[in-house]
C-alpha cells in the first residue's frame, strides 16, 4: 500500500459551492478514504506557510478514494483556500483521520442535528445510524433558503427531516432546537441526540435535551496546532476532567461540556486572526483585478499574455462576506 | 605515538567556545553556541587522556567510540573522525549540541576529577559541522535483505533505528504525521540550539542510507499497527511516537486565554514558524510579562524563545532549587545571561484571569526542600502563609508530558499503567515483530536516550528478523535476559516469522 508521490498528493478532484461562502472539497486520499469513519477529522494546511487547520470529514468515497470537506470561508487561510483551490490543484499537507470516530451505537431512535456548518459533518452521522438500523431523524438548521445544502442526501438516510431557517424561507421558521423541540414533542422514545455546529448551537440543544434526560453528544471544535495530542490547545473541560478534544474527543456528552469554557477559548486568537485576514485582503486588492468586460475584449494573443495569477482574480466567488 | 599523556601534561584549560552576545542574540534565533573551529578541537583533543579502559565510552548512550575519534582528531583526520562517530551515532551534528554531556561522557571523564572533563559533545558537534559542510556521509556498502520495516515517528529514536535497520539492509519507511521529519527535533528544541539546516542534513544522511520517509501519516488512525503487520507487509515495526501529550498544571485558572502549554507554544514558533507571522499563517500572541512553570530543558527553550520574541520580561517559576533544576547546565546558565529570572522554589497556586478572559497574573507560594522523594531529589515543601501574586499575562507550563493516546486507542499493544508501551528489556512490545523506544515506553528523558532505545531496538529487531548483527555474535551470551521475549527462544521467534512470511 505505498502512499503515492509527493506532487500528486492531496489533489482536490472536485470543488462545488453551496454559496459564497460555504464550498465543498472532495480530496483524493485513498488510504483516508478507507480508514475514515463518521465524526473524524482531517488536519489541512494549504500550502508551506499555511496554518493547520481542523476539518471534519463530512463524507467520504472508498470506491473513488476521496474524503469530502466542507469549508466555510471565515478567516484568512479558508479564504485563500476558496480562491487558490480549484479542481486539480493540491494540498500542501492533508493529515488523519483524527480524532476517536463517532460510537454508532445499539440507538433505536435518533435525532441528528447539524446547523449551518455543522450540517456536512452530521451527514456520515446520519448515514451511519441509518445503515445500523435505526429511525433517524434529521434536523438541519440554516440563516436562509439560498444557504442549504444536502437537502437531498438527507431525505436519502433520514426517516425524518425537520429543516429550520432563522427566516423561515425554508422549512420552520427558528433555530435547530426548535427542530429538536418538536421531534421530542412527536417521538416519546428518542434514545440520542447527535448534535454538530457552531458551540453556541450545540450548547442550544443540550439544554433543549437535558430536561427531557437524552443523551446528547456533541462534537468539539476548538483551536488545534497538530491534532495528535501533543500541544493541548485545544484541551475542553468535560465535567471537572481536562479533556483534549484531538485525542480524546471530538465527540464528548453535551450535558457535561463546560460551553463557556470552550467559547471563551475559541477568542484566543481573535486579534492576530484580524490582523492576518486584513493583511490578505490588502494583498488581494493591491493586484488590479481584470472585470469580465475587459477579458471579452481581448484577443485570444493579448489574453495569453496575461498572468495566469491576475486570471485568478475572476473568482466569481472572490467578494466574500464572512461568516 | 608519543609519550603518555597525563593529567599534567595535558592542557589545562578547557578549550573556550565561542558564544554569540547575549544582548546582539537575543534579538534573533541565531545560533549561540558557535561551535569549535578546527584548530579549537585539535587542541581539545590533546586534553584527553585516551585511557585504555575509557569510562566515557560506558557513558555514552549509544557506546560511542570517544577515544577513536578524539584520536583521529589528533592526528587531524577528521574524515577518519567522522566515520568513526558515524560507526555508532549517524547524528554526531544533532547529539553534539543537545545531549546532555555533563551527566553522560563527559560526567564520568576522568579528567573532570581534577580539571574540567574534556569537552567531548564540543568535538563531535565539530566534526558533525564539517561534515554537512563538506558533504560527508558514511554510507556503508548495504545487501538488501528483502526485510521491510515500519518506523512509527520520525523522531530522535525512530531515526537511529531507521539508520541502524537500513544499514543492516532492509527496506525502510519512516512515518511522522506532521508535514515536516524530525519529531521534537524540529518542533521542540528551537534555532537557536539546533538549527533545522543541521535536521535536515541528518535526515538527508538517512535517506542516502534508502530511509523513506513519508510525512502526514497519522499511524494508529491512517492504519493501525497491526494493519502494518497483517496487511502492508512489514516484517517488523518500532513505535518511536514520544510521550507528547502535555502534564496540566491542575491549579485554577489554567485554561485562561494565556495559559499554553510549552510544547504548543514552541510548536508553534518553530515548526509552525509563529516567529515569522504574518508571513507564515500561525499566529503566537506572546504577552509582555511571561511566566514559564517549570524547569527542564522545555521550560528553557520556552524563556529564551519568548525573550526571541520580544517579551519585556520573562520568569522561570520552578518549586525546586537550581540544584535540583532538570535542564543542561548550560541551558541554565544562557537563560540567566538572557536575562530570565528565576524564581526558585515557587510554585503556581492560581492564574488569575481579567473580565475577558485572560490572563492578568499568577499567585504563588514559596517552598521550601525537605526530605528526599522517589526521584532521590529533596521533596519541596509549600511554606504556609508564603503566598504572593505577581503580574503577568502569559503563562507557559512545561511540567512533563504523559504518554499519547493514539496507539493505545488503535492497537492491542499492552500498556503500562500510566499509559506507556510495555516492553521487556530487548524493547519487544506485546505483538510479535513490534517494537517500542524512547519516550513512549520511559516517559519523557532526552534526545540521546531516545537515540539509545532506537538503536536497542534495532538491535533486538535485527534478533527477531534473525539479520545477522555485525555489533553482536550471533545468540552471543551478551544477549543476557533478552533471550527469551516473553518466554518464547529468540530462535523460536525467528521461526514464527518464517510461518507468517
């Protein structure tokens, strides 16, 4: 089984955005493929100066060797990585599958949640609980409409879906818990809670779960360096014990996560995270962009001329707006 | 040869070395052991007494024949010098500068009885130096032997058993999960002290030597040890991962933002290269008044790379005296000329955080030794009602680390009770053809020690596989308790691997 040679590493095989800010990426990676399993992540760096970064595997393909990722453009390098990564283009390094995989367990009767991000990573959840028997129910929360994804694979592996939007053009008007509210209100004998999303969504459905004494499991997504347990920056308190969310997690029991803790954390880096995202965009704007109007008049010759990296600029999907 | 040298014939002084300024260095990670020259080793080398029966040897971890080389220096063959060291250590560049010679050649020269010892770890660097100038290697006439095996870790100890196995003629393959080869070597110990340039000609050593090594390769969750075995075909497998996983401090306050632990922090600054940000993308957001726990060679390379780093000021906090304090002398002694302060026998009670949540001072109590604990070293004791607080918005805690999870999570391999491979003396883990050293299996100890097991291992591999040692007649009586791995003959193990192969 030899892993492959280090140029055709980690190429993206497949990009697809769900909108400006949310794209998928599907890696080829046949060994990850194979061993991948639902609620791993994968460690990424896009390029030699990059940062790594935590992401969840939010699907995987062993027959086409790849492992499918969900971006949501928010900082410096998911920007980057939403102009620079393209079909055929590679990942400086793609590391894992880390962390300790989801427990699939005997659950007769399951409600998986995932809002806005969370929604791709709750998907192998979902899929999984399904292929062990279980009555799944989903629940998917987005701001808008023109924000989802997935609707499809989720009718596909859930008995049930409940999907929520904050203003109702879609589905229920209100957050995920309100899509818990009513799945509890109908099903009497829900035996788990799975839930993935921003913390203050997970924290959201562990206090919607925790009166009625439903398993709740959440899955942590803090800070990481190498995602092998040797900085411990991304240790969580679960209950008075120091837990690290690489290692030992990510999915830990929702009722007993210290929210607070891990939020609070998550600010760590708030200002140098300004400080890089400004100085890219700066970067980004010194380069004259090319309008659209301009390339239709060239010639074929002038247009060959161009640098290929002013090209780039076109990004349809360039003008982020943050999450 | 000349006449007998000794203890008054020889130098007197110990040859100086060069250090860079500590107020030009601390501005940058520069180097600041320059190293011997040339002309400097010559003369060092006069200062060994070439005893016949050289302690120093014993010493050495890795048995290093110190007096060979010391000779070869002499008679200004330095090539000869090389191959020498490179007989036994592959890495003279790297152990030259981290081992810690005072307790190990250099603690038992009998030279140090009267003057100082003579300053072994100085020449070896030397000649490790010239050596990746010049562009040296000892690369021996290898037969492959159609053995493959799996190295686990990319560390000190996985890369003195990959070189030991590749010279013995198998095929090896390195795995390290971060993007870069090198383990601690790369993300703990700073420039500073161990320059990546030098790294890096020792991993080019190792592949010369056929060594392959693929970086990004989580092992226990990418495949597990037993899928190396059964599956990928690896006739024998050592788990060199280190012990990783950082030692809380349990006090309160000790997830405020602020509070890191030193192996993120150097990770970050070296590996990651934070010092270079924003034109590399990991951030370190450094405080002005740094506060590191602890008083190991971690803990030093913490202090001075915050120093690097521009903090106004930064403190040692250790619960013991300097006497007890684990770090090489050395380090100890650039530290204080960097201007860290110590405070010695103080240890945290709390981090106290501001309204956001950071970090905005420590309290502290002051201690005193009493009687000798476990480790031999006077226990410290907290001096009721010594308690004082201090300013500062950083705390850095590197306090020991435990052992990593991951391979016991994946694999059946047998662990001790705290979490360690178990292993018997020849370094066999629990599954017939894996194999275990360094920090995994002793928890946290140094480079060369780490190098010690590697090659240990290597050795009882080279056993299992039943590749004859060039170091070791064959089943020689030297094999001693490891003749028997969990009560099965050596012999018998070979012949267990012949029915799976």
């Amino acid at each position: 089984m030899p892993l492959e040679k280090e140029g055709n590493r980690f190429e993206i095989l497949k990009r697809e955005d769900f909108s400006d800010v949310t794209y998928l990426l599907e890696v080829h990676h046949p060994m990850m493929a194979k061993a991948a399993r639902p609620g791993q992540f994968v460690i990424v760096m896009e390029h030699e100066h990059g940062e790594r970064i935590p992401l969840t595997i939010a699907d995987y393909d062993r027959d086409k060797g790849t492992i499918t990722l969900v971006v949501q453009a928010v900082g410096k390098t998911t920007r980057e990585m939403q102009q620079n990564c393209r079909e055929g283009t590679h990942l400086y390094a793609v590391v894992g599958p880390m962390g300790i995989p989801s427990h699939i367990g005997q659950a007769n009767k399951v409600v998986c949640v995932g809002g806005g991000l969370g929604v791709a990573p709750i998907y192998p959840q979902a899929r999984a609980y399904k292929e062990s028997g279980a009555y799944v129910i989903g629940v998917v929360g987005f701001r808008n409409k023109d924000l989802m994804f997935w609707e499809d694979k989720f009718r596909a592996c859930c008995d049930e879906l409940i999907v929520c939007t904050d203003d109702g053009s879609a589905g229920i008007k209100g957050l995920v818990t309100e899509g818990i509210k009513q799945a509890i209100a109908k099903h009497s004998d829900i035996d788990e809670v799975v839930a993935i999303g921003p913390p203050v969504m997970m924290r959201g459905c562990a206090e919607t779960t925790r009166p009625h004494k439903i398993k709740t499991l959440v899955s942590l997504n803090p800070i990481m360096v190498d995602g092998t347990g040797m900085c411990g920056g991304c240790r969580v308190k679960i209950g008075d014990q120091i837990k690290f969310a690489c290692v030992d997690g990510p999915d830990f029991d929702g009722h007993r996560v210290d929210f607070d803790d891990l939020m609070a954390r998550l600010k760590r880096y708030t200002p140098t995270e300004k400080t890089a995202l400004k100085r890219w965009e700066d970067g980004c704007r010194m380069k004259t962009p090319i309008s659209p109007a301009l390339i239709s008049s060239l010639t074929a010759a002038q247009l060959s001329q161009l640098d290929p990296s002013e090209l780039d600029q076109l990004d349809p999907y360039e003008e982020t707006k943050g999450g | 040869m000349a006449k007998k040298k000794t203890i008054r014939t020889i130098p007197q002084e110990r040859t100086p070395v060069q250090e860079l300024d500590p107020v030009e260095r601390v501005k940058n990670f520069a180097e600041v052991n320059c190293g011997y020259r040339i002309e400097d080793a010559v003369n060092e080398a006069e200062r060994c007494l070439l005893c016949p029966d050289p302690a120093c040897v014993k010493g050495c971890p890795v048995s290093i024949d110190i007096p060979g080389f010391i000779m070869k220096i002499s008679a200004k063959d330095f090539r000869g010098a090389y191959d020498v060291i490179t007989d036994t250590n592959l890495l003279p560049a790297i152990c030259g500068r981290v081992c810690p010679q005072e307790n190990q050649c250099e603690g038992v020269c009998p030279v140090g009885e009267t003057l100082e010892p003579v300053a072994i770890g100085r020449m070896e660097r030397c000649i490790g130096d010239l050596a990746i100038a010049e562009g040296w290697s000892n690369i021996p006439y290898i037969e492959p032997n159609g053995f493959k095996v799996g190295i686990v870790g990319s560390g000190p100890a996985g890369m003195a058993c990959a070189a030991d196995m590749a010279k013995a003629g198998c095929d090896v393959t390195v795995y390290e999960a971060f993007h870069q080869a090198g383990g601690v070597l790369k993300y703990g110990i700073p420039d500073f002290r161990l320059p990546n340039p030098v790294i890096d000609a020792e991993i080019g050593n190792l592949t010369k030597l056929g060594v392959k090594f693929e970086c990004n390769t989580l092992v226990g969750r990418l495949f597990t040890i037993e899928q190396m075995i059964n599956e990928m075909g690896f006739h024998a497998v050592f788990i060199g991962t280190g012990a990783g996983y950082p030692t809380m401090m349990g006090v309160p306050g000790d997830s405020l933002n602020g509070v890191l632990s030193a192996n993120e922090l150097l990770t970050r600054c070296n590996l990651m290269r934070a010092k270079e940000f924003p034109n590399f993308d990991t951030p370190l957001q450094l405080g002005n008044r740094v506060a590191v726990i602890g008083a190991g060679n971690t803990a030093m390379d913490a202090t001075r790379v915050c120093i690097r780093l521009g903090a106004e000021k930064v403190y040692c906090v250790y619960r013991r005296s300097k006497t007890e304090c684990p770090a090489r002398a050395e380090e100890v002694h650039h530290a204080e000329q960097e201007g860290v302060e110590f405070h010695w026998l103080t240890a945290p009670v709390e981090v106290l955080g501001d309204a956001n949540n950071n970090v905005r001072g420590m309290r502290c109590i002051r201690m005193e030794l009493g009687e000798p604990d476990d480790s031999g070293r006077r226990r410290p004791v907290p001096v009721a009602g010594s308690e004082f607080e201090f300013e500062t918005d950083m705390v850095v805690f590197a306090i020991g680390t435990n052992a990593n999870p991951i391979m016991g999570q994946t694999s059946k391999l047998k662990l001790n009770k705290w979490g360690y491979i178990d292993t018997d003396a020849s370094l066999a883990a629990s599954i017939a053809g894996v194999f275990a050293g360094g920090d995994i299996v002793t928890g946290a100890a140094t480079v060369i020690e780490a190098m010690g097991a590697g090659r240990t291992a290597a050795r009882s591999m080279k056993a299992y596989l039943g590749i004859r040692d060039t170091d070791l007649p064959y089943l020689s009586e030297g094999w001693g308790s490891a003749g028997k791995l969990f009560g099965i003959d050596l012999r018998e193990r070979n012949f267990a691997r012949i029915r799976i192969a």
